[in-house]
C-alpha cells in the first residue's frame, strides 16, 4: 500500500462479484427512495426499510500522517459518532414525532444527495454489498445550516416482505470531516 492510499474500516470480500445492471438499478432505486423518505419525514416508511437486526454505525476518523495512514478510522472499540441497532432506531424516531426532541425543534430540513453507486453481491444469495457517496444538506431555524459529505458502506439483503423488496441489515458511515461542528446528530444518514 502506498503512503498516499486510504485504509477504509471494512474490507469488500475479495470473492464479491459484480452485479448486473438491473440489480444494480433496483438497489439505486431503493436508495433513492431512502433517501426521500427521510427527507419528507416519512421516518415509519424509513424504518420499514431497516433489518430487525440492523447494525448502524460512524467510526471517527482521524488525522494522521502518511505512515500512520492505518490508523485513520476508529478501530471497533474506539470511539464512534453514533453506534444503533432498528430498536435503537424505532426510539430515535418515537422522539422526533413528540414534542419532547428539543434539538429538532423546529425540525431539521434534510436533503439526501445519493452518487457513485456501486453494487457487488455477498457470500451468501440475495445479499448485496452496496457502497454509496452521500451529502446531506441540514436546515434548521432561520440561520442554522449544515453539510455532511462521505461515503457508505451497506449490506443490503432481499426480503420480500419488506415494502421496497430489500432491507437495509448493516449500515457503516464514513463521514470526510474529522470533526463535526453540528450541535447534534439528530438526522439520519
């Protein structure tokens, strides 16, 4: 590895295999209709999207020199921005339809850019590794404004009785920024 290449907290399995392109479309398709339920508020239909046993995750990342470039992301027992499971979720969600989520009140406006997808099947059948780039805009009050940029790292598996036909089971979340400034977490990536 040269000094200059980045090392990613997951590996892709070196045995993952292309997708075909309607495959790939269909995954596209899901992503995009995540991304839009998220950012009209529909959190119910938004979690009907997530695996019972979703793991949700953002490592921090760190600034490091060129020959420490291994040490880039947080290991699995370091610190992370936001570790979740669905029920975690489901709770997260309850909150923001109350009037008890202070830092979501007023609510955020959200919008979800959604490029670079890239769609390779897993070991096992009907499990797909889908990796993403993201930027989300956040509006909040008149004056509070935010953006995210990074990059995702899903398995996202076919459920036929999930509504959109697949569900999200691992979501791993690779911000660019080292330090986020947001006063709060409170959306969703």
């Amino acid at each position: 590895m040269s000094s200059f290449e980045m090392t990613m907290p997951y590996q892709r399995p070196s045995d993952a295999q292309a997708s075909d392109m309607e495959t790939t479309f269909r995954l596209s398709q899901f992503l995009y209709a995540e991304a839009q339920a998220i950012d009209e508020r529909r959190f119910d239909d938004w979690l009907a999207m997530l695996a019972e046993d979703l793991h949700y995750e953002a490592p921090a990342r760190y600034n490091r020199l060129p020959r420490e470039r291994t040490k880039e992301w947080a290991s699995e027992d370091e610190a992370k921005h936001f570790e979740d499971t669905k029920e975690y979720m489901q709770l997260r969600v309850k909150r923001l339809q109350t009037d008890k989520s202070w830092s979501e009140d007023p609510p955020s406006r959200t919008r979800h850019l959604i490029t670079n997808v890239q769609v390779a099947h897993s070991v096992s059948a009907n499990a797909y590794i889908v990796d993403s780039n993201f930027s989300v805009y956040r509006a909040r009050a008149a004056d509070d404004e935010e953006f995210f940029f990074g990059t995702r790292h899903d398995h996202i598996r076919e459920n036929s009785s999930a509504p959109a036909g697949f569900e999200i089971a691992r979501r791993t979340i690779l911000f660019d920024q080292t330090l986020i400034l947001s006063a709060n977490l409170g959306i969703f990536f």
